[in-house]
C-alpha cells in the first residue's frame, strides 16, 4: 500500500494516526487467473504513522530511542549523573525506564526524567516528550504540549520531529487543522533525513495534497526513504514501477522493492507481493509462494482474507499446506523481527 508516514502505529490504542474513510485505489488491477476473475493489487492511499520502531515492549515506539553511553553500564551510576543534571544522563535514564532496559518498564519515571532533560533544550529529550503527551504516555494525553515539544525539537533540525509537528497540523490535534504548515513540516523533515518524513512528502505528492500533483516528485521521495529500508516507502515505490507513473514501467524493479517491504513484515507489501506471484509480474508465476505471502499477510491487512479463499480454489490441498509450511517456517526465522510502519 501507499503510505504517508506521519507518527508511528503502536499495538494498544490508536497510536497511528491512520485517517479512517481516506481511501484512494492503489493497485487497481484486474488480473485474470484460469476459472476465476480477481481483482488483484487493489492498494489504498494511507496516512500511516511514522518512523522507525525500536523493539517491541508492549507499544511500539515512533523512534530509535537512542540510549546514550554514559561512564558506567550501572543503573546507580547513571542515576547519579542524572540527579546531577548531565541532560544526556537524564536523557539516557528516561530511555530505559521506557523501554523497561536493565530497570521495569515505567512511563511516569520515563516522562520525569526527560523533561529534565528537554528543560536542558535537547532535541532528542524534547522530541520524546511531544511523543509522550501526544500518546498520553506517564503523563496525560496533551496535543498542544506535545505540539510546543515537537517544535522546539524541530527547530533544533530534529527531523522526526518535524515530521510528527507535521501530523498534529495535518489532522488538527492540538491546533486548528492546515495542510500548507503540515506540507512545510513535512519538506523540513524530508530534507532533513527522516523516512517516515520522506514518504509522507512523497504521498503529498503522489496525492496532490497541497501542492501539485507530481509523480516524478513522488518517487524521487519515495526513493530516498526506500534506500533508508522504510518499508511503507519501498512498497510504495513498487507500486509506481508496478504502474509507471513518475518512473519507467519496470515489474522486475517493483518485485524488488515489493520484496524488500515484505521481507519486514510489512502486511501491505505481503499482499502484494504475493498479488505479484499471483500474476507472474517481474518474477515466475507460484501460487504457492502467493498463498505463503497472504497468510503472512493476513494478520494485518484484510485484502488477505479474499485472495486466501479465490487462491485455494486454483491449488491442491498438498500445495496449500506447503504454503502453510512456508509461511510458517517464515514466522520461524523472523521471530525478532520488528515492524516498521
């Protein structure tokens, strides 16, 4: 699917600020298969949440927390350094109670000593902060603070601030709703590195969301975050060489990067990678590698349920359980694998 980063998607409430009712057709084509027509690479525009998660413990973060080193690996050193007011301590000490690394997990401690640490002006402590307000994280849910964090970290140049600033402007949390200061935040953290802010630059374009509806422009963003392995990024630049728009036309290209979307987990690009085998677009025809990527597929994105019951009326018993095998032996050699999305 066609993604616009904008926070990240966590496993408990909404953390992604995931529009609902915002569907645009993506992969739209009808692909013919013997005895059965299916609408197969059928994609939607989505404003997904943004960048990189860390490690799964509970929720997902929108970020690499980054854990500092300090002059010694002991929790009663480290608190030391942060009770004396080193900001990178007290940066450091918030980012193991978040992640419960080395201490218990513990979002009220996590919020209280970041805000030490961004009351010192630093960046990454005051990005953490927008993201803990913003979330409601050891501290109650507040979209205007979280919006003042979120700039004070952007003005500093910190790029996935920038872009979540940007997603508060996009959908009004927190400030009265506008696209044209979302569409500036949004360049800032492009051009600032960040691949969730990449691809959701990219999905402005590609959608002609306050600028001009650019191809080219789409794929040149989508690229940049591809090349930085943003999965949502790199399925979304298969599917313009899948269709050739902004790019020449290319199914071995869009197997690629559909490929690399999937090898992360990304449920989207499972399925439609497996829409690719299905059809035999820039890699052989096999059902039975299809069935595997849309039950791998299946826990996270709902086209799966269609293709699975179409696909097992054109296989045999024996090559659906292989698929079942595949997928799982998958599941298997993945098992550390973090999504990002």
């Amino acid at each position: 699917m066609l993604a616009l980063a904008v926070g990240v998607r966590p496993d408990e409430e909404a953390l992604s600020l995931r529009p609902k009712g915002h569907r645009i057709p993506f992969f739209s084509h009808s692909l013919t298969l013997p005895r059965v027509n299916l609408l197969f690479l059928l994609s939607v525009l989505t404003l997904c949440t943004a960048p990189a998660v860390c490690r799964q413990v509970g929720v997902q973060l929108p970020f690499q927390t980054q854990i500092l080193v300090s002059e010694s690996s002991e929790i009663s050193d480290l608190l030391r350094q942060a009770q004396n007011g080193d900001r990178q301590a007290q940066f450091n000490l918030a980012s193991r109670y978040l992640e419960g690394v080395e201490v218990p997990q513990d979002y009220k401690n996590a919020a209280m000593w970041c805000e030490r640490a961004a009351e010192q002006e630093l960046a990454a402590a005051e990005f953490m902060m927008g993201f803990l307000y913003e979330h409601g994280k050891g501290v109650r849910r507040d979209y205007s603070r979280a919006l003042d964090y979120y700039r004070s970290a952007a003005d500093q140049g910190h790029g996935t601030a920038a872009n979540n600033l940007a997603t508060l402007y996009l959908y009004g949390l927190g400030v009265p709703k506008n696209i044209g200061t979302a569409l500036k935040w949004y360049q800032f953290s492009a051009e600032h590195g960040d691949a969730a802010g990449q691809c959701n630059l990219g999905t402005f374009y590609f959608d002609g969301k306050g600028v001009r509806k650019d191809y080219h422009e789409a794929a040149r963003w989508y690229r940049a975050a591809a090349e930085q392995g943003f999965p949502a990024a790199e399925n979304n630049l298969a599917f313009l060489y899948f269709t050739g728009e902004g790019v020449v036309q290319d199914y071995r290209e869009a197997f690629k990067w559909m490929s690399r979307a999937a090898e992360q987990g990304y449920a989207q690009a499972q399925i439609n990678l497996g829409d690719l085998y299905v059809e035999g677009k820039g890699v052989s025809l096999d059902y039975v590698t299809a069935f595997m990527w849309y039950s791998l597929g299946s826990a996270g994105d709902p086209r799966a349920a269609t293709r699975i019951r179409n696909l097992s009326r054109l296989i045999t018993p024996k090559q659906r359980i292989d698929g079942e095998n595949r997928a799982s032996a998958w599941l298997s050699s993945h098992r550390n694998l973090v999504v990002n999305e």
